[in-house]
C-alpha cells in the first residue's frame, strides 16, 4: 500500500471538546487533535471518516470553519448506532478521524457572482463551511442568499447564526418550515416556496445545494426554470460510504464513486444519474 | 387610490408580470387597495369570500382547523397572490387566512374578473394561464410537504 493510501486508511485519534444539542436530535461535536496527532486541513464541503470506536465508522461532513486549524466541528443527527454513539460522547472521549475527503464547494468559481445556498434539515451543515469562506471575503463575491427549510420550528439548525447572517450587508436569509405552530410567525412551506422571495440574476447566480435527494431535485428544477444554467449549479450527494477513497465501490453511483469524484457534483455532471432508479 | 398608481403598483407585481399593458389596465380598473393589521382574519375556511388579493407586502399565513388546534400549512409574501379559487367559482373557503403582519394589498371582485375574461377570451386566458402557473406550483410544494422528506431515518453521509 502506498504512503498516500496508509495515511488515508489509518484513524488519528481525537478527543471531543464540547458538544452542543442543536435540536432533539442533532448535536454539533467540536473535536481537537489528541497530544501528538495534526489535523488535515479541509475545504468546505468535505467530509471526515468518524469512527466511534467499537461501534463503527462513519462519513460526517465538516460545518465548522476552514479557517480554524486547531479544531474540527461536525453536526450529527443521530439516527443510527454509529452516530448515536457519536453524539453520547462526553467531553475528553476519544474518537477516530480519517480523512478529509471529497471534492469541495467550488468557490473559486463564484468570485464576482451572487452566491445562492440551498439547504434542507440537516444539508446546513456542509453548506457553513461556505457561508464563512463568502462571509470572510465578503467583497469578493455579489451577493448571499441563503434560503433554508427544516421539519419544524423545532429543527431549524444554528438559529443564532442564521439571524447573525442575516443582518450582514448585501446577504438576505429565509427560512421557513415544513410545519409550524400557531407561535411560529416565521414562513411556512417547503423550500422550494422560498423561490418567491428571490429575484435571482441566472447568468450572474452560483447555486450550492445540499439535503434530502428528492428534495435537491426539486431545487433544480426550480433553478433550471429560473434560468440558472445546469454547470453553475452544485449539489452534496451521499451514498453509502465505507472506505472513502474510492476503492470500495459501495458509493457508486453510474461512473462515479461519491466518496472520491463527489460528494460535491456539479448538476450538469450528475443529471444522467439522478433520476436513475437504484442508483 | 387613482388607476395611473394602480397600473403602476401592478406593473410590478410578479403575478401580472407576463400580462400585457392592456390587461395591467383592465385588472386597474377593477382593483381596490385595502389594508389588514397583525392579526387580522382576512377570511374564514368555510366562509363564502369571492375575493382575489394580491399581496403588495406583508406576510399571510393559511390555516386550517383540526380537531383541537389550527394548522398552518402555508404562507405568503408581498408579490404573490391570495383567494385563487374566487377566480374560478364563488364558493366557501378552503382555509383560514391570518395577516401575520400589517399587509397591503390589491383586492378584485372574482365574480367580476370572471365577467372580464368572458367579454375578452385574450384576457382570460392570460389570467387562467398565470393562475394555473401558480396552482401547478402551489400543488407541487404540497406534495414535496406530504412527503415530509425531513423525517428521521438512516443515512450515511452528513
């Protein structure tokens, strides 16, 4: 095996800082390098192997900023096993991380132009990550627009952030639920209603999405309608991942392996595939 | 409120946006500015309201009774309209409208629009067109909201 292989199968042993409930069932883990072990720098939009030892390893996107190199944070709903035992971590337990993997948010390719996320329930998280790069550089892009829909009032991610975000210049951030209670006064209705709010310029509009599938797809479409042209359009896919590197086969999806060529695609690369049943 | 202000506050509305200057004009003619307060019940479900607004700012929310609560299933924003089916049929409401701010808004006699797209098929094509752009849309976000795609269940990635 090949030094560049070693590094990408062998877990660095992490310790969990702090970890914080987000919603009944998402929590956001800030991990730090145990005594002797550096971490990997990473792109937003990438992703870690998390391993919980002795329970199992999972692929977890990155939601903090690229820009802090001693830390590492992570949102994890907790699901299943695996990030069950993740998130019942206590501060000082240890953790596995490989990687990072993946290819990023192409955000080189959206100096200049308005930058429009797309998020969905937990599709946030790998979404922060770019909202800092555009927030930290914030004269080199047009304008951000930052639409995002959850289950309920209840499962909205990073609440504060959100009002944090939306009070910068030339950023506008509309949220809204699926389902709201009479006390909700925020908006009600899938995501994709939230297109209504917008007066988009298509040849001047980067479209970074991230969510349930299904609901991806209808983003798309949405966008394509508007005009936003397919190869400006990028979205975070998930398969099953086991080894991330492209080796195992388990992500593949027609001729990509999502591990390695994704998880970030641009829409016009993906398109073929999408709609592909058992894919 | 005069018809030269009205044609002007239409213009920009993106439901009138695909209509030509002389249909902007006939929906001029027929339109009346009203104005609701937080809170504010617009219409009742079940009530019989033949009125179309479209919605120059503040936020409406639609609800609907259950058994011992009140579901909010939608809301809507300056630029888009309320009160769809006055277009089409007089008849009872199918939801609760609410202003969940003060809202301004434009408001027409359906009975009248109907009378308007009879006299001139042009005129009502291009209502029923648009109308029907935003009932396809309105059915679309439903189904997406049936399908509650943010439900709980095991993935792998994120």
């Amino acid at each position: 095996m090949s030094q560049v292989a070693t590094v990408a199968m062998t877990s660095i042993r992490a310790h969990v800082r702090a970890i914080e409930r987000e919603t009944r069932d998402t929590f956001t883990l800030t991990v730090t390098p145990a005594a002797g072990q550096a971490l990997r720098p990473f792109a937003p939009g990438q992703f870690n192997m998390l391993y919980a030892f002795g329970v199992g390893e999972l692929p977890i996107s990155i939601s903090g900023d690229p820009e802090d190199p001693d830390e590492l944070v992570y949102t994890v709903r907790s699901v299943g096993q695996a990030t069950h035992a993740l998130v019942s971590r206590k501060p000082g337990d240890a953790i596995g991380i490989r990687g990072p993997f993946g290819t990023h948010w192409p955000l080189e390719a959206a100096r200049g132009k308005d930058v429009l996320i797309v998020a969905g329930g937990i599709g946030l998280a790998p979404l922060r990550p770019a909202i800092y790069h555009v927030l930290r550089r914030r004269d080199d892009y047009a304008r951000l627009m930052v639409l995002y829909g959850a289950r309920s009032p209840r499962d909205l991610l990073y609440r504060k952030q959100l009002a944090q975000w939306a009070r910068q210049p030339d950023t506008q951030v509309l949220t809204t639920v699926d389902y709201g209670g009479l006390s909700w006064r925020g908006h009600v209705g899938v995501v994709t209603t939230l297109f209504r709010c917008l007066r988009p310029h298509p040849a001047q509009t980067v479209a970074y999405v991230c969510g349930p599938e299904l609901m991806m797809r209808y983003v798309v479409h949405q966008l394509e309608t508007r005009g936003v042209p397919p190869g400006d359009v990028y979205v975070s896919l998930e398969r099953n991942m086991k080894c991330a590197t492209g080796c195992c086969g388990h992500c593949q999806m027609g001729p990509y392996f999502v591990c390695r060529d994704g998880p970030i695609f641009s829409y016009r690369q993906v398109r073929p595939w999408l709609h592909k049943r058992e894919l | 409120m005069e018809t030269k202000e009205l044609i002007e506050l239409l213009r920009e509305h993106a439901f009138l946006e695909r209509f030509k200057p002389e249909h902007v004009q006939k929906f001029a003619e027929l339109a009346r500015e009203v104005r609701f307060v937080r809170d504010q019940i617009i219409f009742r479900e079940g009530e019989e309201c033949g009125l179309f607004y479209l919605i120059l700012s503040g936020r409406v929310a639609l609800e609907v009774s259950a058994p011992g609560c009140i579901l909010r299933v939608l809301t809507l924003e300056g630029g888009e309209q309320l009160g769809w089916s006055s277009v089409l049929e007089a008849g009872g409401k199918h939801f609760q409208a609410r202003s969940l701010e003060a809202v301004r808004a434009l408001v027409f006699d359906g009975a009248r629009l109907r009378e308007a797209c009879d006299q001139d098929p042009e005129f009502g094509y291009a209502l029923m067109t648009q109308l029907l752009q935003v009932v396809a849309e309105r059915l679309q976000a439903t189904r997406l909201q049936l399908m509650d795609i943010y439900r709980p269940r095991a993935v792998k990635l994120i």
